[in-house]
C-alpha cells in the first residue's frame, strides 16, 4: 500500500487538522468528538443542516460546510459512519432555534446512528434518507445506497434553510429532490482502505465493475473494459429506466470522479452523457464535474442527473461558500 | 491501460468539448486550431494575459481561463507542446490593445512554440517564464521546470491585469512571483499517457520518486517509501534550501495533486508542511490544497511556498471566476 500517511491511526487526525487550517475562514474543527462547524453565524431560527458519514469521500461532507449549505459535518473513520455522540455534539453546537435537518445516505450504520442521535436530540429533529443510486432495484431489501447525488440535496436543502425555510419545508423539499436524482458509477479499479492496505477487490485488466458503491462494493455486473460511449450508454441507461425523464425537462448533470480518475476523461464523460440527454429533449442546464464524492483512491466515476424544477434551480444557484463549492459569496 | 476514452484520436477534442459545455457561462472553446477564451468583456487597454501547454494537467490551464485570471489558454495534445497557430489565434481573439503577455512553463517544446508565436504578433508582448521547480539545481542546464506554482503567477498577473497594470508592470510583477515561488513534487506511482498505453516510468512497491517531473519526468532520486512526516521533511527542506524563507514572512502554502491522490492525503500532507513552517516562524496565511496541477493518473504530490508580499496577497485575495478557482465574484 503507498500512501502518504503516518500510521493509520493518526491519518483522521492529521487530515482533519489540516483541512481545519487550510480553510480557516470557511469551518472550524472540534475535536473530542470530530465534527466540523461553519463560522459564519446564522440567523436565529434558521434550521440547522448536518450531515456526516464515513471519511475517504472528501470534499464530501467537510467540504460541503458553510453559508448555503450544511452547518456541520460529522466525519467517521474510513468508510465507517460517525457516533452519535458526535452527532449529538454538533446539533448542540449549531442548533439556533429552527430545529435540526439531518441529511443521512442510506447505509445501515449511518441509518442506525443518526436514529440514535435523533432520539436523544431535545429539540424539533427530522431525517433525510439519500438513496440516488439505480444500481440496484427499488424493491432492494435495504433499499438504495446514497451516493453522488447526497451534495445536490446538501446544496438545495441547505439554500433553503438560509433563506429561512423552515424544518418541515426543508423536509419535503429534500424528499423531493431526492425522488428526482439518480446516479450510477462504474469503477475501473479498486480502491484500497488504509487499515486494510490491499485492495477492497480484485478486478482484471479488462473488466469494469458496473454499478459500484462509493465503498469498493461489489456493483450489478463485471463486464468487459470498453469505450467510453458504450460505458455512458449503459450508465445513462439505467438512469433513464429509472428517472424517465421528459422532453423539455431541466436537468442538472452530475458527473463525479471516485478520485483517482483524470478530469479529462470526467470531462470526457459529460461531453458523452449530456450528448445523450440532449438528443432526448432534456435540457441540461445545470453542470457539476470533478472529484466531489470519491472513494478514497478508486478510479472512476459516476453519473448523476436530477430533474430540478424552477425553484430547485433557483436554490441550486443561490450562493454558496464552502470549501469545495463556492460561487456568489 | 484502462481509460474513459473512445480513441487516443479522439480524447482531446471529446474532452474539452465537455468541459466548454460544462462551464459555458464562464468560457468559449474554439475549434480548429484550439483555444478557450473567456466569455466576459474585458477594458480597452487591459492586457491579454495568456498560457498554454500540453494537456494531461487539468485544470491547469484550461481550468484558469475566466474573469480576473487568464484571457486565454492552449492546450496541446497530452503532455506534448501547443502550436503557435494555437497561441497566434487565441491572442487575435483577445488582444484588446494591451498587448499580451504570455506564461510559458519551462519547456524547450513551449517556450519554443511561444516564442514563434511571439515573433509572429503585430502587437506589444511580452513573455513570463515559470520555474518553480527545485527539484534540480539553479545551475541546471535547461534550467528549472514549471510546475504547480504556475497558477500562482496566472492568478496574481491576472489579477494585477484586471485592476489595469500595463503590461511592462505584469511582466516584472510576474518575474517577481516567479523569483519567490519554490516547488517540488513526490510520485508514488507513475502516470500512464493514453498514446503509449502503458505506465511512463516502473517503480516499486516500496519505493518513491522525489522531485519528479509534472510529465512523470525521473526526479532527483528514488528513495524507500517513508511516513508522511519523513517525506514531508525532505521536500520543505528542499524548499528552504533555495527560498531561504525568514520568521515573519508571510506566505501562501499550496499543496497539489497529481491526480490520484485523495483530498485526505493531500489535507495531512498540509497539516505536516504548515507545522514545518510555522515552527520556524514563517507565517502560512493563504493556502490552496487540492488537484490543480495534475499528471494524468499519477499518484504524489507536491508543496509550493511562495513568499508573497502585502501587494501579491492583495492581487491572489482578489476576485476570480474561472472554473477551477472562484472567490469574490
């Protein structure tokens, strides 16, 4: 295994202690537990939105924290979901009257934890599940995993809640744009978990997984390494099967890299997956390509697209200043 | 070689035709020959500030090209020089009668081809050469490569160049980063160009490569793969030895990815390289952690000080809008 890494017990630590520094004036860490706080005040009674999970996803969700967005992040060890008592501590930190938005990708552990922090939590509290990956079917037994699609809700909910929605707006409008969002991912390689050191799984020189999780697991189906076009017909595919969008729709196209994957070829696969959308009648006017949800050092990527209406849009497009998203601040 | 890609014929044009749609509201592709200009008007007067170069290193330059920063950029094929017809027509498109200063990095094949480029325009113009790297000595022959502290002249000159200096300003503004500014990379791996399918250089599992080039250029030595400290160790001494930073000093510390390192790595790698000089009282007070110079899949890293002044820090704080750095617009 090469990494740059101390040891992989100081690793969070000294990674998050540099994210501190390095964005001093965006976020601030608490220690004893982890969690990630924005310095910006709120105004009394906006709703606070936290979100939290594994770390080796990076910039999400620390570098989702900030004005328009979340007001804290809970980092957990590698690919294991934060405790709820660092939940717990960062709703109390940043609460201010409006009530706590937990915003939870839907993977059995962070389910579990967060319903924990939610029951010892004193004040108005909801959830909101991500499940944005088709890869699966919708009758799947645990349902959908949240993946890519989690910073579109992160950043339209979060928008929201600074404007001044309150706890049950944000509520419904999350569900909302997560019924509209769908992503799938196709991974090249493996990535490698550091307390691990070798490879989650193997993969041959000429197959690629279809339909991976942002953990290394296991997708739909290995197939045969091919071109690019008949990878994003696939992916944009099983999208469509799902999301059925229509003629004339809008649509925000997400096309994100697991972190080991050149930005060319990300840019690549947009050029390739708008053109397919474009053909359908749907009008991709909102773009995101780069390295936001990753899985540590796994090449590859993932496509998502979601169906945003004029207001989703509006919220899309209102400012944001965070770490890895900023624009009119 | 397992790429997105549908041909090695066809990556470059299918890439940034993606990235043109993507950032459509900040920049223009032009086709046959190549050049992405910038969508906002500019001041009669200003000076076109222009770079270019082999592709492979997104965002660089590409990613640079936007309100406050470059007027222009030329991407070559993968890590292989742009034309003078590139650089001839891209300052036709944006000259607006301040002449153009082009930022070149270190290459015989691009300073070259800027130089006929520079011989070939009928307006005033002028040349800023980038030579970060200390990973080979001053005496070099060629002397020293551009790397990762490029962007820090494109967006300081940048800046200067919107708020109005005129280009004999740019030009000493510029060779005065360029003097202040020290790099110095470390690969773990090497990087694989599409054309030639297979990995540039072979490296061990417990070995590293320091002071590699941004093209996987064999660096100064290969060493065992060490901890993240001991890395970090040798590359800031490195630096010292030729910056000589003093206490009180201020300066902005940037850490970049090749492309195939995570955000967490990268964000240690700070934490390690700040604590290094802030013990020795220099004073971190900007930073910049991220993949911004990359070397396609190439897993490493590396550091750039830059021992900027009251102005400098100013021209670096000042609003820019391109797709890769965005603040204060």
């Amino acid at each position: 295994m090469k990494k740059f890494i101390n040891s992989t017990e100081t690793l969070l630590d000294e990674s998050l202690s540099g994210f501190a520094k390095a964005h001093a004036d965006i976020i601030q860490l608490n220690n004893q537990p982890h969690f990630i706080k924005r310095n910006s005040p709120t105004s009394p009674g906006k709703v606070a939105i936290i979100s939290g999970g594994g770390s080796g996803h990076e910039p999400l969700h620390n570098g989702f924290v900030g004005i328009g967005m979340l007001d804290a992040a809970c980092p957990g060890q590698i690919f294991t979901s934060p405790t709820p008592d660092q939940m717990l501590a960062a709703a109390q930190a940043v609460e201010n009257g409006g009530g706590v938005l937990f915003i939870v990708k839907n993977y059995a552990g962070d389910v579990m934890n967060f319903e924990i922090a939610a029951e010892m939590l004193d004040c108005p509290n909801e959830s909101l599940l991500v499940s944005d990956d088709v890869s699966f079917p919708k009758t799947h037994s645990t349902g959908r995993r949240g993946v890519a699609g989690t910073l579109i809700l992160e950043k339209i909910v979060g928008a929201a809640a600074e404007q001044g929605a309150d706890l049950a707006a944000c509520k419904i409008l999350g569900d909302r744009v997560n019924l509209v969002t769908a992503s799938i991912g196709v991974a090249l390689s493996s990535c490698t978990v550091p307390a691990l050191g070798k490879p989650t799984f193997e993969i041959g020189d000429q197959e690629i997984e279809m339909g991976v999780g942002i953990h290394g697991e296991r997708g739909r189906e290995r197939i045969a390494l091919s071109t690019a076009t008949e990878i994003v017909d696939y992916l944009t595919n099983m999208i469509d099967d799902d999301l059925n969008p229509q003629q004339g729709q809008s649509a925000l196209l997400h096309v994100n890299g697991f972190g080991a994957t050149p930005l060319m070829e990300l840019h690549l696969i947009y050029e390739l997956a708008s053109r397919h959308w474009e053909q359908r009648g749907v009008n991709i006017c909102r773009s995101l390509v780069g390295n936001y949800t990753t899985s540590l050092d796994m090449a590859g990527c993932s496509i998502t697209l979601s169906l945003l209406d004029d207001e989703m849009l509006r919220l899309w497009d209102a400012p944001v200043h965070t770490a890895a998203l900023r624009w009119g601040c």
